[in-house]
C-alpha cells in the first residue's frame, strides 16, 4: 500500500532542504507532492514531484473546489487550510491508498518499518497521542476521509477569521479521534514542546539528532529508532507552546546546507552539518515498542550533558 503526501511551500525554500530530500529517498510507501511558488531543487529523489502553482492560482482552486476563501498572502493561517488538501487536489490522488499532508521541517527514518504495521488496518495515521502530527499524517484515501473537513462546525466563517483557527488541529484532531480504526500514538517525534513530555515522562529532550542512510537515531534514546524528527522548535516562529531552549534564529543559511544525497549527517542547535557514516543497528521502533525507563544511568548522562552544553 502507498500514501501520497501533500506539502504546499510559498516562498524560497528553506536551507535545510536537501537534508528533507536527502531523507525521503529510502522509503518506499510514501511520496511527496510539493506545491511551491520558487524554483524546485535542481536535485530530488524519485518519490518527491513538484507542482509549480502560484499563490493566486492556488487560492482559485480553493474557492472553486472548496468554496473556502484563503488569505490574500501565504502565512501561518495556511495550516488551517490542510484539511481541504484532499479535495483540493483530489485529482492526483489516484492510485494512492492513503493521502495525507506534512511540512518541510522534518527528517525522515525508518518511516517503512512504521506504516508497515499500520497501512491497511487504520483509517487514520498519527504520531501524537492528543492531537493530528499534521506535520506528517495519513488518512484513507476515500471520499468520506477527503471530505472530513465538512464535520467542521463553520469551516466556511473559520478560514474568514484573521488569526489560526486550529482547524487542523483541535477541530480536525476531535473529529478523527472518534472514528473507527484510527491511530493517535505518540512517537516522540517533536521535542519541545512544553504540553508534552519526553519518552521517560520527563523534559529532558534530545539534543542532537543523527541520520545515517535512512536510520534515525537521538543523543538520548540509545537503543531506538525513530520515525522522523520534527525540528519546528529549533527552526523558530510560533513559539507559544516552546519549551525553553535555543533556535536557529541566529545562524547563517550555510549551517543548515548540506550536499544532496549525503550518506550521514547529524541535526543539533548548532545547524546540520555531513558527517561520517557509522553503521547503526536497526533499533525498537519508538511508539510501537515499550519507550525507555528513567534509569540512574539515564539521570546521569543528563546531568553530564546539561553541563556540557548549558553549563551547570
């Protein structure tokens, strides 16, 4: 089975976007659609495709397919507009089991190993346990599932309103929750957040993320593998549900570059940057396997790592 991902990006693309591509490559049951307005990356894997649409163009098919007006101008309110995805662009859609949406602040993992256990069986896919993971989540690609945005009380007045109305979020997150056979399991996938907590319960997060040919692996979780990293945290913006920690506001776009196709490179607060590749033993898969204890082993590396990164 296969799901076909829709990202719409306005604007130039990020500086970290051959570390997105780069991770994409190794899975086979999901392809990318990005919808974009600026010149594609000369370089893209094979399950990546591009859509040249400008904004204008993109707003009409809103209101045509949709009957939902968009803002005059990209900005944060385009994540309420993710749940009219399906429909907007149910056309290239066929021959997909699944669809879904996702964001381009995200490296991918072992993404196979986890929707293996799950394409087929759930109308729903999500990483987080309390909300839709719309930075990267899954719906059956059915007619009913394309159209699940109209269970929204208002959905019309609410892409009026000026401000974020979490429609893909609260509101879509209620809705699907309540269907049957759905999925909502977290995966600790995004750190820093400060409504929810780490593997062991606690707000120790990981600080550095590596990735090496299509494995994911933490500064923390030893043992692990991971579905994905999503790094909205360190790239900065909305920052109200923040844990406290540094971004990269600061840093130059050649901290986040680096070549396409690498074989490894690793993600911290100091940027991306190529590294060697070490050969990583396939781990138990986060949020499908029992997440690690908060052993006195555990406590002290913490300590350790608080000291050499934050002082004491």
């Amino acid at each position: 089975m296969k799901a076909l991902v829709i990202i719409p990006w306005f604007g130039p693309f990020p500086a970290w976007i051959n570390a997105f591509l780069t991770s994409c490559a190794p899975v086979t049951k999901v392809d990318w659609l990005i919808i974009h307005d600026a010149p594609a990356p000369s370089e893209a894997p094979p399950n990546i495709s591009f859509i040249s649409l400008s904004w204008e163009s993109y707003r009409k098919r809103f209101r045509d397919r949709c009957a939902v007006e968009l803002p005059t101008r990209p900005n944060y309110k385009m994540c309420d507009s993710k749940v009219f995805l399906g429909t907007a662009f149910e056309e290239v859609l066929t021959g997909y089991d699944y669809f879904g949406w996702g964001d381009l602040d995200v490296i991918y993992g072992e993404l196979d190993a986890f929707l293996e256990p799950l394409l087929g069986k759930k109308t729903v896919i999500s990483f987080h346990r309390k909300l839709l993971s719309n930075h990267f989540v899954l719906f059956r690609n059915t007619p009913e599932m394309r159209g699940l945005y109209r269970e929204i009380t208002d959905y019309p007045a609410k892409m009026t309103e000026l401000d974020y109305a979490e429609m893909d979020d609260y509101h879509l997150s209620n809705i699907a929750k309540a269907l049957p056979d759905v999925r909502f399991e977290e995966s600790y996938t995004t750190p820093f957040v400060n409504w929810m907590p780490w593997t062991d319960g606690t707000y120790n997060f990981p600080i550095r993320w590596e990735w090496h040919r299509g494995r994911l692996i933490n500064d923390l979780d030893r043992g692990y593998s991971f579905p994905y990293f999503h790094f909205m945290v360190w790239k900065g913006g909305q920052r109200n549900y923040y844990y406290p920690t540094r971004n990269w506001d600061k840093l130059s776009p050649e901290a986040l570059e680096i070549g396409y196709n690498a074989r490894a490179f690793a993600i911290d607060l100091n940027g991306i940057c190529e590294m060697r590749e070490k050969r990583v033993a396939r781990g138990s898969l986060m949020g499908i396997s029992e997440p690690p204890v908060y052993s006195l082993r555990r406590r002290i590396y913490l300590k350790v790592r608080k000291w050499r990164h934050w002082g004491s």
